[in-house]
C-alpha cells in the first residue's frame, strides 16, 4: 500500500481565490498532506488564500501556463522523498476522493502513468457541448499522431511514478503540454492506463 506521505499532489492555479481554499482542504480532508501550489502569475488573491494553510507555495511571477506550472511542481516534488506525484487542477473540478483511484493502479503495478479520464463510466457534470466537440477531436488527434487511443487526451487530473515523472520531458508551457505528455509516454514505452472519475 502506497504511503501517502510520499504522494506530493501538485495544483495549478490561475486566479482561483474563489475556489483554492476549498481545493485544498478537500485534499486535507482526504488525508493528502504534501500538497504543493503552484501559483501561475495570478493577479487576485490566490496567494494570499493559500498562506497558512500548511501546504508547499510555489510562485511564477508572471502568468506561463498550465504547463509551465506543472513542471514547476514536478520539478520540486522530484527533489523530496517522493513515489508518486498527482497532478491537480486549482479549479475545483476534481475530486480528491478520486485520486486513490488514480494511484491504487500504480500500487498494483498496472501503470507508471494514469489519467483520469471524464469519458469512462461516469457522467461529468456542467461541461457543455462545444467542449465535448473540442475533447473529441483531440482524441482524434492524439490517435493520429501517438496511436495511442487515450479517451481523454487533455485531461489534467494525472498522476506520475517518480521515475516516469524523471522520464517525461515537459516543454510546452500552455495546453498543448497535455498531447506532448501523451506524445512522450508513447515514445518512451511508459505503461499508461485511464480510470474513470467524475469531473
């Protein structure tokens, strides 16, 4: 069973003063106590929100991307005593309660990579139609030049082995680190596997 103090969950967040506190008292709650935030330049009060609450502050001075943020985290939890690291949108959309789901494949060797994918088995709530049209031709996309059939190329609620964190070389800074992070598991043979969760 995977120790929880060696999972370091790593939250991007862009002005999400609204949202990250209750961010991270959920994964308080769900006993995740390496929590590092990964603030991207944000112009509101995400920092200040984020104080004393007995988590990892992280600061980009200027706004760089989701990719660029994940990186960051990634990079700092690298250099700890960690086995697996969890990324986690600032948002509010994921569910800390999902991520044993995401690490208990790890646990029992099925993967070194795991996405949490919104088109298995669960209905996510509130995501309009333009977004699934956009999400659909995405999968295409990622079939096309990874051959790799992810049913949820672009999703941000993923999590790492140390050494398939070590591996995977990050370098786009916005969005477009998702089909890269796709493109570079197939490259590099890395064991991938999806696990439904509820966005």
């Amino acid at each position: 069973m995977i120790n929880k103090e060696k999972v370091y969950v790593v939250v991007s967040a862009y002005n999400e003063e609204k949202v990250i506190g209750s961010v991270i008292t959920d994964l308080q709650s769900n006993g995740y106590s390496r929590i590092v935030i990964v603030d991207d330049g944000s112009q509101d009060n995400t920092v200040g929100v984020c104080e004393d609450r007995n988590v990892i502050l992280l600061n980009h001075i200027v706004n760089r991307g989701a990719g660029a943020a994940l990186k960051t985290g990634i990079d700092y939890a690298l250099t700890k005593s960690v086995e697996i690291i969890v990324a986690f949108d600032g948002d509010g959309q994921h569910l800390a309660s999902e991520i044993k789901c995401l690490i208990e494949s790890m646990d029992k060797k099925e993967a070194e990579v795991v996405i949490g994918s919104r088109f298995l088995g669960k209905k996510s709530e509130n995501m309009p139609m333009r977004k699934y049209v956009v999400l659909f031709f995405a999968r295409i996309f990622t079939f096309l030049t990874t051959g790799l059939a992810v049913t949820d190329s672009q999703s941000g609620f993923r999590a790492f082995s140390k050494t398939a964190a070590e591996k995977i070389k990050m370098e786009e800074d916005c969005y477009a680190h998702c089909s890269q992070i796709i493109e570079e598991i197939k490259h590099l043979n890395i064991k991938l596997k999806e696990v439904p969760v509820k966005i």
